[in-house]
C-alpha cells in the first residue's frame, strides 16, 4: 500500500497535466462566451467533486454513530476539510466566471445559494471540531452532519421559489453540450477526483498517526504520573504500533 | 408515557418557577431586542412604504438574537452542582428533559414577542396590507423553528470550549431556510403582495423535520462520553 501511494500520485498529477492542457488548448471555443467558459472545466468538476465528499461526510458521520468507529470518524473529518476546500474553489470560480458573463459578481440564485450554505455548515462543522477537542467531538459533529444534511434540501426550496439564473446543469438538466466539451469535462472531473482522493488518503493517515500519537503521549503522561520510571523503551511501546500501521499504508 | 410527560412537566414548571423569581433572561433579551430596535431605526430611516418591506427582516433578526441570548442560558442551569450529570445517569428519558427545555424557550420567546411586537408596529408606523391573522402562525411556527434547534445546539455547544460563540455558530447556518421563510412571509403579509402559503407550509416542513431530527438525536448528545 505504501507503494501505491507515490504512483497513485505520478497518474494525478500525469492526468491533472493531461486534463489542463486539454481545456486549455484541445476543448472547442464556446460560441458567445469566448475563452471565459473554459473555467467550467474547474468549476463544475470542483463542484461534482466537493458534492461527493460532503455525501462521503455524510455517511461517515451515520457509521460512526451505528459503529463508533475511529476510522469512520477520522474519514468524515477528512472528506469535509477537503470538500470545503474544493467548495471554496466553486464559490471563487464561479465569480470570475460570473463577471464578465453575467455582468455581477453574485446572485442569489438556487445553485448559488445552496452552494454557499452548505459551504457555511461544514465551516461551521470544522469550528465545532477545532473549538471541542474532547472524546464527545465525533458524535457531536457526527450529529451536526446530519442535521446539515437535511437542512440543504430546505435551503434549494426555499430559494427555488425565486427566478433562477443558473444555468441549467448541462448533464441531466435539458442542456445542450459540445461532445468534446463534454469529453474534457469528464477528464477533469476524473482527475480533480483522483486529486481529492489523493490528498483525502494523505490527510486520512496523518490524522491517524496523529491520534495514535495522542493516544502514546497520554499513556506516558499516566505512567509518569504514577510514579513509575517513564523510559524512553515504556514511551516506545505504544509507538511501535504507530510505526507498524504507517507500514502498511 | 405518563413519565414522560410528569417529568417534562416537573421540568418546565421548575424551569418557569425559577425564571420567574430571578427574571434574568427575559429582562436581558427584552432590553437587548429593544436596544436592536431603536439602533435598527437609527440606521434606516423609512417612510411606511419602505418599511413594510423591510420590517419583516429587521423583526425576525432581532428575536433571533434575543432568543440566542435566552438559548445560552438554557442549560447552564443545569451545569452547576452537576445536575446534567445526574440526568444523564438517572433512567428518566432524554426526550423529556429536551421537550421541556424547548417548550420553556418558547414560552420565554413568545413572551419576547407578544411586548415587542407592538413596539415595533409603533417605531415603523406598520399596518399590515394582507390578512393580519397569517402574522399568528408564522410566529408559532418560527418561534418554534429558532427554539428547537436552538435548544438542541445549545446542548451541543456546552461540549465546547467557548461555548456563547460557539452556538450562534452552529445554529445560524442551519437556520437559513427557517429565516428566509419568516421574514419573506411577514413581509408578504405586511405589503399585501401575493399569497404566504408557500412560505408557511415551507416553515411547517422545517419545523417538523428538526423536531424529529431533534428528539432522534438528543439521547444521542446528552448521553456522549
């Protein structure tokens, strides 16, 4: 598995490489819009991709609530640092796309809206898991997450009573598009992916060392604390699991 | 059954009993929805027109801040001499003590309401174009849409370090939808523009959808270790 992971990470950053140049360069130029369509390439695979890993949060969160599992926790906090992350990266493009087409910034419009309110729960998500660092974390943000998941379709009611300016999501959505736009669109989706995937299993095993490393510190300060000798072979025990687990990734 | 609904009334009678000899939060939130309205008034200056379109937004804004002040001080009741620890061991069901708690809300926010309704129908020179007797509805409803998931959160947020901060922000985003209703229903009802049906049904969805994700979950909160 330890193997895995740098090669895993050569064919991301290949197919990354591979998927810029094909928006970029090889994807047709968009009729009314010039050059400016082409951060659809980012922004819609960004969005697909931040979709996927708050629904992979979601399911997480309702694991771990059945299981009380550590590893579904340490899961759904992964998906979600890295589905706001790619959340963002929609909020920002979406904007510069916005601008120059639609002549504003910003709308409350469906998509738009509903976007920006899941970004503020699971930012509000992440704030209760930084400002509670006791064992109740999991279940309190387990709980958060599924109250944040039946907020959203509230949210897209709400604000579907209003005219909506989006365009129309062009795969199931009535819209037309360009099969080679649709085929660039897809390698981009592929390789933001394969990116968030990349980086998701990075942080997921940095988080787990971090808390097997926790776990060794507060075990020595219980020794220590009884009195007994806190050598440094005691202190290494805990750690070689550490050091077995981060073996077999 | 009957110990349910003993203990969430045991519960609510001592919650209101000792509201009622202190009158802490209810003075706090008064004073503080009415600092908002005069400070709001100081901003804007409108005439009756331009009023009834905002009002609906500045009114509900106001009871959701007053009723974040009266939220946070739900449970710390119950933290000095350990009695959330004492519940949490005793066999009474969890859902008792929350439904009292909410219900204690919100009577406190309705309360709020009931006095600064009024107040706020004088400062903006408000009459209501469309039919008047909607205003009473979407005020249950909103009320206990704040109140509900205001009390579980509050709840939550005793988990955490800093803990006044702490729910506002948990409890804001997840009322999105909730205010948008309130406030584009009163101000249709305010400016006789169109029908508020939709919005009242869109806040009743709300509220049954959080009561049960609440009462689901509670046991869940209270009892994490």
């Amino acid at each position: 598995m330890k193997r895995a992971f740098p090669i895993l990470a050569v064919l991301t950053a290949l197919l990354l490489a591979y998927a810029f140049y094909e928006a970029l360069w090889v994807a047709p130029m968009e009729r009314t819009m010039g050059d400016v369509q082409r951060i659809f390439y980012y922004h819609v695979p960004s969005a697909w991709t931040a979709f996927l890993l708050f629904f992979v949060n979601l399911v997480a969160s309702v694991v771990y609530l059945i299981r009380k599992s550590t590893k579904a926790d340490a899961v759904a906090l992964v998906s979600a640092e890295v589905g706001v992350v790619f959340c963002t990266v929609v909020l920002v493009t979406g904007p510069i796309w916005a601008r120059p087409v639609w002549g504003i910034w910003w709308t409350w419009d469906i998509r738009l809206t509903t976007t920006l309110v899941l970004w503020l729960i699971y930012v509000s998500y992440l704030v209760l898991r930084r400002f509670s660092d006791s064992s109740q974390t999991p279940t309190l943000a387990a709980v958060l997450a599924i109250f944040g998941a039946l907020d959203v379709p509230l949210v897209y009611f709400s604000i579907w009573f209003f005219r909506t300016q989006h365009p129309q999501p062009v795969i199931g959505g009535g819209g037309s598009i360009d099969p080679r736009m649709l085929h660039v669109l897809l390698i981009n989706w592929l390789a933001f992916s394969c990116f968030a995937f990349l980086v998701c299993w990075w942080r997921y095993q940095l988080e787990l060392l971090k808390r097997d490393l926790e776990e060794a510190q507060a075990l020595e300060a219980l020794l220590g604390s009884e009195g007994l000798p806190a050598t440094s072979g005691r202190a290494k025990l805990p750690l070689k699991k550490t050091q077995s687990r981060s073996g077999t990734m | 059954m009957s110990s349910l609904r003993s203990i969430t009334l045991a519960t609510l009678t001592k919650d209101i009993r000792l509201e009622w000899r202190s009158r802490d939060a209810i003075n706090s939130m008064l004073f503080f929805s009415l600092l908002v309205v005069v400070i709001f008034s100081f901003s804007f200056d409108p005439n009756a027109e331009e009023s009834r379109e905002i009002a609906g937004g500045l009114i509900w804004v106001a009871f959701l801040f007053a009723a974040v002040v009266a939220l946070n001080q739900t449970w710390a009741r119950e933290l000095r001499n350990q009695v959330l620890d004492a519940y949490r061991v005793s066999p009474a069901p969890a859902n008792a003590l929350f439904v009292a708690k909410a219900l204690g809300n919100f009577i406190l926010v309705s309360l709020l309401e009931a006095v600064m309704a009024p107040l706020f129908m004088i400062f903006y020179n408000l009459r209501a174009l469309g039919p008047a007797w909607q205003l009473i509805p979407v005020a249950i409803l909103g009320t206990w849409a704040l109140v509900v998931n205001g009390t579980f959160f509050a709840a939550m947020s005793l988990r955490t370090r800093s803990r006044e901060i702490m729910l506002p922000l948990l409890l804001f985003p997840i009322s999105i939808p909730a205010v948008q209703s309130m406030v584009e229903a009163t101000r249709i009802i305010l400016a006789g523009d169109g029908s508020a049906r939709f919005w009242i049904v869109l806040l009743l969805t709300y509220d049954v959808v959080f009561t049960t994700a609440c009462l689901g979950l509670f046991g869940t909160i209270l009892r994490a270790e």
